[in-house]
C-alpha cells in the first residue's frame, strides 16, 4: 500500500495460446529449474498489494503458485485486452498492473517508476518503453478505465494499442533497464536463455 493510501492489483498475463511455442501453455514451460510464470511472479510480487493470475489453461497448475486465477470471460484467446479486462473486474485496488508470464527478467522497479509517471501526468494508464518501442503488457492504470475496455471489447476490438489511443497514456522510459524486458516466445529463445549466462539478469 501506498502512503496515499491506494493499493495496486498485480495481474499476471498467462491466458495466452503460445502459438510461437506450438500452442504449450508458456507460463508452465521449465526455465532454469521452474516454470517460467515463477520467475515472473518471484519478481512482481513484492511490487504490488494484491496478485491475481490470468489462465485459461491448466488452472490447477497456476493454482500451485497460491494467488486467485481468473479465465477470460470472452472465448477464444482473444488477447491480453481480455485479460486485462477480467483483471480491471476482480481487482480489489484502485490500480492494476500488468506484467506477462514469459518475461522472466521483469524489473524490479517496474511498479514504483510506473506509479510515479502516472501520477505525475495525471493519466489514465502508464506503460513501459525502451527506446521507441512501447510495451503495451507492462503497465499501470486506473480501475476506472475498466468502462472505457468493456466497450472496447464489445465492438469486437482486440487491439491494445488502438486501446490506448483512446486513453491519456504516460509512456516511462526504462532504457536503463532495457533487457529486464525480455520476453520468450518460441522454443529456440527458451533454449538459447536457459543457460545462466555470466552478467545476465
């Protein structure tokens, strides 16, 4: 909990359909000795108030890890915007982050340096960058934006960033932490990561 009082929700992104991994449910695949979606939590956790976890696959498994999962309500794998948007339902807190379960090397600092940006701006939502390139999955935003996705959602819209475009949107540059935001999409980035290698994160 903040000193102003307001909690933040942690929401894990792990209802995805790993389909640059043959379709395996990323958040349980082995790196270095653990299920990836571990590594992430391990590293989110501490940030925020509350942790919930997104799955719409092997909810026993993601259970083990003792946090509430939530399955999206829209069918079909439609994206992180279903994710986010049954993470905005459940929350208990006034803001939600958001990290995915592929990236085992999130930042430490992730949430504190996203709270600053949003405050600070007065915006809706904040969101990682490196360089010129946004990451959309990793963000903090008001639970008020939850009507703006419901209707988003509804239209049949599944793009984050048209998503955004419609919000007032702080990006926060973490060029200083550039690789913590790596992620793992298919079998051959899994392998060539597995080894710790030496100064790695």
């Amino acid at each position: 909990m903040n000193e102003d009082g307001v909690g933040i929700t942690g929401l894990v992104l792990a209802g995805g359909q790993g389909s640059r991994m043959g379709g395996v449910d990323k958040g349980l695949q082995p790196f270095r000795g653990r299920p990836m979606v571990a590594h992430a939590i391990e590293r989110f956790a501490p940030q925020v108030d509350e942790l919930l976890i997104n799955a719409n696959r092997n909810a026993e498994a993601y259970e083990q890890f003792g946090y509430r999962i939530i399955p999206d309500e829209i069918t079909g794998f439609a994206g992180p915007l279903a994710g986010f948007e049954r993470g905005l339902a459940n929350a208990s807190h006034a803001l939600v982050a958001t990290v995915p379960c592929d990236s085992p090397f999130l930042p430490l600092d992730l949430v504190a340096r996203l709270r600053t940006a949003l405050d600070a701006a007065g915006a809706d939502l904040a969101v990682a960058k490196t360089g010129e390139q946004a990451h959309p999955v990793f963000c903090l935003m008001h639970r008020e934006v939850h009507r703006s996705l419901m209707g988003f959602l509804a239209r049949g819209e599944r793009k984050i960033d048209r998503w955004y475009a419609g919000l007032k949107v702080a990006e926060v540059s973490f060029d200083d932490e550039a690789d913590a935001f790596m992620n793992i999409n298919t079998c051959a980035e899994l392998s060539s990561l597995e080894p710790k290698a030496k100064g790695a994160p």
